[in-house]
C-alpha cells in the first residue's frame, strides 16, 4: 500500500493542472506535502485522490498475530535435534498397591465359659513366645472341684484292691491252717481205716478156724459164733473208717479250695466293676485337670500382640476372641490385582515398597468373580518399619523385556495426553499423540503411536508446536 499511494503522490504532483489537495487551504512545498503523509500514514489513514483517509487503530493482539504469523511462515523458532524411535531393554516394573497384615492371623480365647478373668499380662506389642501365660482366669471353683474327685479316686482304688484281693494276710494264714489240719485229719482218719482193716481180717481168719474147729469137734459152737460175730464188728469198723476217710478227704479238698481262692483274689466280675469305677473317676480328674490349665491363657506359637481385647473382670466365653497375634512376628502386603496383571506375577518375584525389599511369596488361585482382582501375598523382612493396617504401594520386578523407547526430554504434555513431534522434509513440526508405559533412567516406554525408526525432536518440545518451522542440527 506505500508504495501506491508513493505512486499517486509522485503522479498527482507531476501533472499539471491537479487540482490541489482537500483540506489544504494553500500549496505546500513537496517537503511539507511528505511530512504530511508520513504523519497520516503513521496515525493509521492513507491518501486516496488527494485526501488524508484514516483508518481504525488496530488491537496490540492482533498485531502481534499477524507478527507472528508472518515470522512464521519465513523464519524458523527453533534448532532441534532428532533421534529415533528404536527398542530398547526395559526392566519392567508393575505398580502394586495393598495394605499390610500378618501373615497368619492367630486369635486366641478361652476355652471354658463363665469363668472371671483375674490378671492379664501383656499388652498390645508385647513379643511372646510358645506356651507364655496371657491371662488368667479364677480357677477356685474348678480346684475344689477336682479335689473332691481326687478323693473318690482313693476310694475307688481302695475297693478295687479289696476286690482283687478281698481277704487280709491273717485270713490267708487261716486258710492255709485250715488246708494243713484237713490234710492231718485225713491222714488220722487213713490210720484208723488201716487198723480196722488189719483187725477185720485177724477176725475173719480167726472166725473161718473156729468153724473148722467146730467140725472137728475141738471147741464148741458157741466159741464158733463168737469169733464169727467179732469179725463182723471189724467188718463194720472198716466201713466206718473208709466213709471217715472220704468226708476228711472231701474237707480237705474244700479248704484247699478256700485257700486257693484267697491266694487268687476276688471274683473277676467284682475286680470289672471296682475297674470301671476307677476309670470314670480318673477321667473326671482328667476333664477337671485340663479345664484348670485352660484357666491359664497361653500363646500357641511366638509372635507380637496385635491387640489385646480382654480387661480385669471380663466373663471368660468361648465365643470372645481375648488376644489378637501375629504368628512369629512375619507381616505380607496383600495386593489386589486384575487378572490381566496377576498373570505376570510369579512367586519369589523381588518387590521394593519403598525402601523396603520384600518377595511374592504366593498368587491366589481363584480370580474374584465380581471383582475380576485376584490376591497377592508379599512377604515383609522382619523389622521392618511397617505396621499391621498400613496402605502401601509397591513395584514388582517383572525381569528385562525389549519395548519402543524414546528420550524421556522429547515427551510433553497436552491436555493430560503425552505428544512427541517430528519432521518432515518440509522442516515443519508435526505433532503425534503417543501412549507411554514405564521409565527406565532418561528413556520412556513407548506403547503406540510411532513405528521404530521413526526421527522425533529429542530436545525442546516444550517450546514448539504443531506447524512451526524448525531448523535440525545435525
């Protein structure tokens, strides 16, 4: 536009005869004609057939535009260099979040109801070892209890004794006495029989002489009878003395009998039911026994006490949990994963929670059907400074795996979305929306968006945008 209305100028005032210029009263010299000009043009008009036009002043911002666009399009904002889009070995990393607990929860109650509690002694902390007294409970009831049977016990063993052996030594040394007079008594009686006999047969042979005797004439028939008579008398004897053999044979039968049986013990249905006795009342010792040492609350393995539940008075119930523990002191992070994530995971994996280490020691089998998040148990190193109840994030040790790899200086941001730019021939940038994954030192994971090979701006992203001209530094 200058250079026309120059051209107007020039023309207008090389012709003769022009009309002179509107608004000016009188000639100016050709100096003043172009101070005028230069004024005009500098407040914003022009000169169109002689006249001074103006025009509206145009916004600072829309200069400014137009500044921009016209550098733009000639010169270049800034000198980039490039690099390219190559796969690169990654130590891949998957972000885990999960709250800490003991890996083997153990509560521990009482075992008999109704019982008052009558000392605790540890707190929440406390480290315990195997069989160490928590609590105790009132046993007094139980003690008295158990007293009572304890002396039917002793009753119960003192009529089994008797029923094993129901006779005392100084009846044992009578039986036997007994045995000994019968076994005389026989023997006597055995005399006696011998003698009878011996007489009966001296009688016999004296009767069957005398008959002879008779017949010759040499005595007489009375002195016959007589002899015949006495040998009946021995006869009779003899029968008398073998039936008194007999009775003090079968008497000294029955005191061997006596004392054979004193000898052997009671009866054996006697000696069953004194043993039965006994065994019920022992077994009511033993119940007795074992609820008196479950007055005494003991911690079934070593651990920390996670809390402690139970106060001085309580009522001991089976149903209340007294101590909570945490078995051996050994804590786990237990995570939750989606099922596409926990199919990367496999046990003895390293896991760092910050600068803790800790290891995968199992994966849950089932997946959560409502959820699809399965569970993963990470063992924590002993003192360590995390406590049960703690949420904590973690990075499970994936091993190394071959991904597209960009520097992490040529990825911006842009409404939340991660962009690189490259070049062309044209020199101009061009924008890419990319999605990346991990980092790995200077470099980042790239997912999509760029083939390998591909030329970015390495550095100064941040200071283009789509469209500018830039020139590369080789």
């Amino acid at each position: 536009m200058d250079a026309k209305l120059e051209k107007q100028i020039s023309s207008s005032s090389s012709k003769p005869g022009q009309p002179e210029l509107a608004n000016v009263p009188q000639r100016k010299s050709r100096k003043q004609l172009w101070v005028g000009i230069v004024l005009a043009l500098a407040l914003g008009g022009y000169v169109l057939k002689d006249k001074l036009v103006f025009l509206p002043p145009q916004s600072q911002s829309q200069a400014d535009n137009a500044k921009m666009a016209t550098r733009s399009n000639t010169q270049a904002v800034l000198t980039v260099q490039l690099t390219p889009v190559k796969l690169q070995t990654f130590e891949r990393q998957l972000l885990v979040s999960g709250t800490v607990w003991a890996w083997d929860p153990v509560q521990v109650g009482s075992e008999v109801n109704g019982l008052k509690v009558q000392s605790v002694l540890v707190d929440d902390g406390a480290h315990v070892v195997r069989g160490q007294t928590l609590a105790k409970l009132n046993s007094s009831i139980i003690e008295a209890q158990l007293a009572k049977k304890r002396a039917n016990l002793a009753g119960a063993q003192a009529a089994l004794t008797k029923a094993i052996q129901p006779n005392r030594p100084e009846d044992l040394t009578s039986l036997k006495y007994a045995y000994h007079q019968a076994q005389a008594n026989v023997a006597q009686e055995e005399a006696y029989l011998a003698r009878a006999q011996a007489n009966h047969a001296e009688a016999d042979a004296n009767s069957k002489r005398y008959s002879w005797l008779v017949s010759q004439g040499a005595v007489s028939a009375q002195d016959a009878d007589n002899r015949n008579t006495q040998a009946k008398v021995f006869q009779a004897e003899v029968n008398n003395g073998e039936q008194k053999v007999k009775a003090a044979k079968l008497a000294a039968q029955q005191a061997r009998d006596r004392l054979t049986m004193g000898n052997s013990g009671g009866r054996a249905e006697d000696v069953a039911i004194s043993k039965a006795q006994l065994a019920e009342i022992s077994a009511g010792i033993a119940e007795l026994q074992s609820q008196l040492a479950q007055t005494s609350i003991q911690s079934p393995c070593d651990g920390i006490v996670l809390k402690r539940s139970v106060h001085i008075g309580d009522i001991s119930s089976i149903n209340k949990v007294m101590f909570d523990l945490v078995r051996d002191g050994r804590l786990e992070m237990r995570a939750n994963l989606p099922e596409a994530d926990i199919a990367l995971v496999q046990a003895g994996q390293l896991v760092r929670i910050g600068e803790v280490k800790a290891k995968v020691r199992e994966i849950s089998p089932m997946i959560d059907q409502e959820s699809r998040l399965g569970m993963v148990r990470i063992d924590l190193p002993k003192n360590t400074h995390l406590r049960p109840g703690n949420f904590v994030k973690g990075e499970i040790g994936l091993g190394q795996q071959a991904a597209l790899a960009v520097p992490s200086s040529a990825v911006v941001f842009k409404n939340n979305r991660a962009v690189v730019y490259s070049t062309g021939d044209d020199k101009k940038a061009h924008m890419h929306f990319v999605e990346v994954g991990a980092r790995d030192g200077d470099f980042i994971e790239l997912r999509s968006g760029l083939k390998p090979g591909d030329q970015i701006v390495a550095k100064g992203a941040g200071f283009i945008k789509d469209g500018d001209l830039v020139n590369i530094s080789e």
